[in-house]
C-alpha cells in the first residue's frame, strides 16, 4: 500500500486517510492507493463500516493541478468514486480544513458526510476554467436541488458547515471530535441499505426559481464558458439517465481543460502562487512585525488601516490634527457599518477590530512601531518634510513605506536616514478589499525590507508583486498607455461608448471612460497637469480631459463627465459627442469607424508593448507578474491570463526575447503600439524586428 493513503481500524470500522501534502490532491498515485485501500476494507471481514479521511490541514484540494494538461492516467476518479458509492459496507466521508473539487465529490460518493466547525466545502473547478468531472455535477443537484447545485457549480463558492447542513450536503456537524464521530456515524449504518445518489432521481426544481438561477448565471458569465456549461450538465440531471450525462460531464471536462480559458486561468491560480517566491530573496528573512503606522487617514490610509486590523495588526494612525483624525476615525468606522450591514461581519467582531486602533495626532507614538506606512497627500513638498520628521522621530531601524501612486521614491528615500530600510507599498483603492499590492523596491531598499513587505502582504492575504521604480510603477504605467490609446481613437473617430462597450465585450467588469467617471476626471487632469511640463513637443497628447473639466464635468459626482448621469443611470451625452467630433476634425487625423476587436487589439496590444518594456527595463522580474497587477488591480478578465499570457496565447510567441532584444539595442526598449491596427499588424512587427 502507497503511503499516500492509510489504513487503520477501529474495532470493525476501517479509516482510510489521505496523506498526501500540502493539501492531499488526488493526484494518480492517491487515487491508485485510495482505490485500493477501499477494495481491501470491502474485502476483509472484519470491517463492517469505512471512514474516509484526511490528515494534515485539509481533506483534499482536489484534482491535482500539476497533472492538469497531461494525459489522464487510470484509476480516474470518476472511477473511484463509483466503487466507493457501490460499496456494501456504509462508508462516511469526514471533511475538515477544504474539501474542494474532488475532494468534495468523494464525498458525494459515500453514504453520508460529517464536517468540523469550521470546515469549507465547495466545486471551485469554474475558477480553474473547468466543471468538477467526477460526478459532482450529476450528484449534487440529486443531493441538494439542482438550483442549489447550480449556485454551487457556477459560482464556485464555498459553503461553510452551517450552511452546508442547511441545504442538506451534509448530514452532521462534528461537534469536538470529527474522527470520533465519524466512526460512530459509519458504525451506525451498519446493517443498512447504503443510499447511492446515482440511483435517485433530482429532484424536480420550482421552475421560477430554476429560470432565476439559469438567468443569473448568465448574467454573471460574462464571457467565461464554464459557467454556462454548468447549467447544460446541471440540466442533465434532470433528464438523462446518471451513466450517460456523467459521461457527457467528462467530456465536457477535458473539452475545457484544453480551452484557452481554462490556461488562462490556470495560468493566474500559479502566478498567484509563484509571486512571493522570489529567488533573491531567499536569505533575507522578513521582519516580525505585529504593530503598524499609518500617516494619513483618507481615502488610502483609511481603507489601509482596515486591511491591517482585519488581520489582527495594531494600528497608529496619525492625521494633521484633530478634526482629519476625526474625520479618519469615522471613515474607518463607517467602512466597520457598512460591513455590518451586508451582513459579513458581526458587532462583536467590529468591536474586537476597532480595539487594536490607536488613532493619535502625535507623530513621536510611531516610534513604537515596525513599520510606518505614509498615505498623505500626493505631493512631493508634503512627503520629503515627513521623510525627514520620521527620520529624527524612528528608531533607525523601523521600516518605511509610501503609498504614493506616482511620485519618485528615491527622492524620498534621499530625504530618510537610513534609505535601505524605505520601500513603496502601493494598495489600491479600495485597500481593504483589492487583493493587489505593488512591493515597489528602490534603488537601496534592503532585501530584508523587500522580504517584510511580501511577508505582510501574505498576512494580509493579499496577492504582492514586487517592482522596480518608474513612473506609475508597473500598473498605473500601463493604465496610462492603455488610456492614452482611448483617448487617440477618440481623436480617429471613435466615441466613449464605443470603446466601453468593446472593452466590457473583452471582459472589464467597466469600460475605462465609465471608470474615469466614476474616479473623477480631476484626477486625471491634475496628473496631465503635472506631466506637461516634462511633455515634449513630438509626444502626441489629446486635451479632451481638459475641456471636460474645464467645463465642470469632472464625472459621475458632478452628474456630468464623457458621459450623463442622473440619479446614477448613466446615458451618453450629445454635447460631449460634439466637443470629440469637433476636436478630432480639427486634429488633421485620418477618421475611421472602428469595431470592437479593433479596439480590443489596439488597447491590449499597446498595454502588451508596455508590459514589454517594463520587463526589459527590469521593473517587473517575470512576464505573470505583469499579468497579476493587470487581473488584480485593474479588471482585466482573469480568464484571458493578463495582458503577456493572453498576447502569447493569440500569437506574439517572442515578446520576451524580443522585448530584451530591442532593449538591450537601443536602451530604451521598443514602441510598436503607436503603429498598431490591431494584433495581427503587431505580429507582423514582432517578426520583422526578430528579423532584424
Ligand atoms: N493540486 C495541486 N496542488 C495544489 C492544489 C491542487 N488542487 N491546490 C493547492 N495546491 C498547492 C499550491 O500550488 C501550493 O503549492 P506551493 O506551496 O508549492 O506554492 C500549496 O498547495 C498550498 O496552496 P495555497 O498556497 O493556495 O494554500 P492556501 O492554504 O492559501 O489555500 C486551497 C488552500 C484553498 C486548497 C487553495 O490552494 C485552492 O483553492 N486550491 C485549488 C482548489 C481547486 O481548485 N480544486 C479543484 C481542482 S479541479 C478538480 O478537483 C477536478 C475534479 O473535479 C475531477
Ligand atoms: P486623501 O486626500 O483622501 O487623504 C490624505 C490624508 O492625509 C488626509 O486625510 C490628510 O489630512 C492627511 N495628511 C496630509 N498631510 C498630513 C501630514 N503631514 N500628517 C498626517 N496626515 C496628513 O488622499 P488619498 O486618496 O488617500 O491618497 C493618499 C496617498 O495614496 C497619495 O499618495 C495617493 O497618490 C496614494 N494613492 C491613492 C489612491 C486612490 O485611489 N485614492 C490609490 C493608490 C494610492
């Protein structure tokens, strides 16, 4: 017997228990050893009841990710799962920690399933791009409805135990012994007739609330496949026989194991994990740190503070003075009430947070903390005066972070004692729910210092990526390319609504001009404000944003921006249809209609030929880590993989020698974007310049 799977006993009960690190997937040797260890238990008389477990911190992730895209090698689980439901002797599942994907559908294969407290079941195969392929979704739906099913499947959402027993996918709750009272469980169905879910019948859904579900997730689908192949098998198992829609479950599974969006996907559940193991780091160690400062108590800071109280840090916050401190407090609170009336967090709970902040106006408290993260204005006079406050008033050890968007961190790592021990830590808005957060490393920054802030990005389970310093680090200088290209169709015939649409068609959950509105064109204005001093005469520059705010459209809050509001419905507006057609006239540019896919390709080519350049430039290390600002921070679908994934995927093969190439030539990496009808131009281009 494989040591991946265990055999014990107690008394005529046999537990068979997965042990296959770090989260027991049901890789073909755990499978093979699972197979066989309920064979045996079936076949030796004196056991009379099977306990399936798991050892370690979880039952099972399910599939094994690593074999995904390989042939699939015997016993498949399907196969497994069918001998275990056929057996004679009862066999009880026993879920702690995750029971994903396969590992939820053993489960559905045994005659009853017991879970700890805090256990979490779920099918999150729509996550990877995939449908769960061994049963799950011809069992569930006979287990628990096929609208409940359905919400499972297609959202890929875990349920906790409560809920679990709620709608009946399990049977009991373990209340201080899950193995105990599992065996017990299995010992009282000795004797029984065993429930096989294969041999029932779904039951009848109310046809309201199926056509309510389908709706919904086709609504929500936008553009993924998995989700809609969920509700034809789910379907099934109302009308075809078991045998025959489990097979059409399997081939629907290898069909999208083998789609572009799955590798997308796929691609990201890596990237995420790959992102903090950086090689040159591997001998700093991160510092300890339990206790933080944040300066600043806006928007960020605010938002920031959340984030870290929520993972159990204590929390400085300093403001200017009495009134912003006040002003910062309730903005914290107020993010505490909105959580509460969601529902996603209980008094208690928001009482317990608030305990661990310590809101003060005097900066010297800092020095009890390890690490200072600064959230004040945007401007450069405000942040060197700080940097060398924090200088006189830290110990020379304490760490220091900006949160700057834009502005240049080595000025402000001159203006610290000690520049090692300064680096960016750039969340996004809002900082308590948006999993990115850019570790910007300076040209000193320690590595011990690069090591701490992934560390606490870990804690904060939010997805960091390291990079180096330029303008807008690697996320916002990609957004700049990206709304530049916006803003040149708009000189070339395009309209706002035009390019929204073509972009949400892409996946954005928003176009970008929606997304302006919504920001506030005051901000891009100031920042071209900023920029036009340095802006050079050849470089091309379409001021629409300025007449829009010139004119008091500075977005949704003032009712007005590309677009129309009212009451938050938004509708174009003829007037600003009329200032881009009357300025795109006089820009002596060629006018052309453009289609969707033209603006797909020329916004994804140009965010691909930047992401390029900033990989030749060293900003980002790895072309994912791209890919993972892209998806995390700014909405780009996570099933097209990123900009470098999906521009690999249609073609542009060579990017990254290429990209390397051409900035080790001219040193100053390539520019193709600006030349770029559509991908296909850009292929050709990629080509020439290996040519070359
Ligand atoms: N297969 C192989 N390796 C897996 C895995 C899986 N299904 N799930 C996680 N791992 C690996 C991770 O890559 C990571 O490896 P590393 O240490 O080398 O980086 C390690 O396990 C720990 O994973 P996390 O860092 O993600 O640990 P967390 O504790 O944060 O999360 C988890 C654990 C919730 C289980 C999370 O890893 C997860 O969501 N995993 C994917 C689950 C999933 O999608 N399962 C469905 C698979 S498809 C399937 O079952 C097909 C079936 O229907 C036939
Ligand atoms: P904000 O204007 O909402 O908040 C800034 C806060 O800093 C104010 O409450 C102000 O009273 C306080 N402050 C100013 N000087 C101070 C001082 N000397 N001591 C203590 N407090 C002081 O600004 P916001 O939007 O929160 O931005 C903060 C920083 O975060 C900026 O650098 C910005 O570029 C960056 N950022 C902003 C994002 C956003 O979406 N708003 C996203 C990512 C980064």
């Amino acid at each position: 017997m494989s040591e991946v799977v265990r055999i014990s006993r107690e008394g005529e009960v046999a537990i068979v228990e997965i042990d296959n690190p770090p989260v027991n997937a049901t890789s073909q040797a755990v499978r093979r050893a699972l197979l066989d260890a309920v064979q045996r238990a079936q076949s030796e008389s004196e056991t009379r009841a099977i306990v399936i477990a798991g050892a370690g911190r979880t039952f099972t992730a399910g599939g094994d990710i690593s074999e995904f895209g390989k042939p699939p090698r015997e016993p498949h689980l399907p196969d497994v799962i069918n001998r275990i439901e056929e057996s004679g002797k009862p066999i009880v599942v026993a879920w702690h920690g995750t029971a994903l994907g396969g590992g939820c559908e053993i489960g559905l294969g045994a005659h009853k399933r017991i879970i700890t407290k805090d256990g979490l079941i779920g099918l999150p195969e729509v996550k990877l791009g995939l449908l769960p392929g061994a049963g799950g979704t011809q069992r569930l739906p006979r287990l628990i409805g096929p609208v409940a099913a359905l919400d499972l499947i297609a959202t890929g959402r875990m349920v906790g135990a409560e809920e679990a027993l709620r709608i009946g996918l399990v049977d009991a709750i373990a209340e201080t012994d899950l193995r105990r009272e599992a065996v017990a469980l299995a010992r009282s169905l000795i004797g029984q007739m065993q429930p096989r879910l294969s041999l029932q019948a779904t039951p009848a859904a109310e046809p309201e609330a199926w056509q309510a579900m389908v709706d919904r997730v086709n609504r929500e689908a936008k553009g993924r496949i998995a989700p809609l192949r969920a509700i034809e098998l789910v379907s099934q198992s109302l009308t075809l026989a078991f045998g025959v829609a489990q097979a059409n479950e399997r081939r629907a599974f290898f069909e999208l194991m083998s789609s572009d969006q799955s590798l997308a996907l796929r691609h990201i559940f890596s990237a995420e994990r790959e992102t903090g193991k950086r090689p040159e780091l591997s001998s700093a160690r991160p510092r300890d740190i339990s206790h933080i400062g944040i300066i600043g108590a806006g928007t960020m800071g605010s938002g920031i503070a959340v984030a870290f109280l929520d993972a159990g840090f204590r929390v400085t916050l300093v403001e200017a003075d009495e009134s912003a401190l006040q002003a910062g407090v309730e903005r914290v609170s107020g993010l505490y009430q909105r959580s509460i009336r969601s529902g996603r967090m209980d008094d208690a709970t928001r009482v317990a947070r608030l305990a661990l902040l310590n809101p003060t106006t005097e900066m010297a408290k800092l020095a009890e903390t390890g690490l200072v993260i600064e959230a004040v204005f945007e401007d450069m006079a405000i942040k060197l005066e700080l940097m060398k406050q924090l200088g006189r008033l830290l110990p020379a050890s304490t760490l220091v972070a900006s949160n700057t968007s834009y502005l240049d961190l080595e000025q402000m790592a001159d203006a610290l004692p000690g520049p090692e021990r300064f680096l960016g830590l750039h969340f996004f808005s809002p900082a308590h729910v948006m999993k990115l957060v850019e570790v910007v490393r300076a040209r000193r920054t320690s590595p011990e210092a690069v090591a701490t802030g992934l560390a606490i990005a870990r804690k904060l389970k939010k997805i960091a990526v390291v990079t180096g310093v330029c303008e807008g680090f690697i996320g916002n200088r990609i957004l700049a390319k990206f709304r530049a290209q916006c803003e040149f169709m708009l000189e070339e015939g395009a309209l706002p609504r035009e390019i929204d649409i073509a972009m949400e068609g892409f996946g954005l959950a928003m176009g970008p001009f929606a997304v302006q509105d919504l920001a506030g064109l005051d901000i891009a204005y100031a920042r071209r404000k900023r920029l036009a001093a340095t802006r050079t005469p050849d470089e091309r520059d379409v001021p629409l944003v300025d007449r829009l705010v010139e004119e008091g459209r500075l977005g949704q809050k003032a009712g007005r921006g590309w677009y129309l509001y009212d009451n938050g419905k938004r509708s174009a507006d003829p007037a600003v249809d009329a200032i881009i057609r009357m300025h795109a006239a006089g820009s002596g540019r060629p006018q052309r209609n453009f289609n969707a896919a033209d603006i797909q390709n020329r916004i994804v080519a140009a965010m691909v030929n930047e992401g390029a350049k900033i990989l030749g430039e060293g900003i980002a290390a790895r072309a994912f880590e791209i890919d993972l600002v892209l998806v995390h921070g700014y909405g780009f679908p996570a099933w097209r993989g990123g900009p470098m994934h999906y521009a690999d995927r249609v073609g542009l093969k060579n990017i990254l020698s290429i990209a390397k190439t051409a900035a080790m030539r001219d040193g100053k990496g390539f520019e193709v974007a600006p030349l770029l009808e559509d991908l296909a131009q850009s292929q050709r281009r990629f080509a020439d310049l290996d040519a070359n």
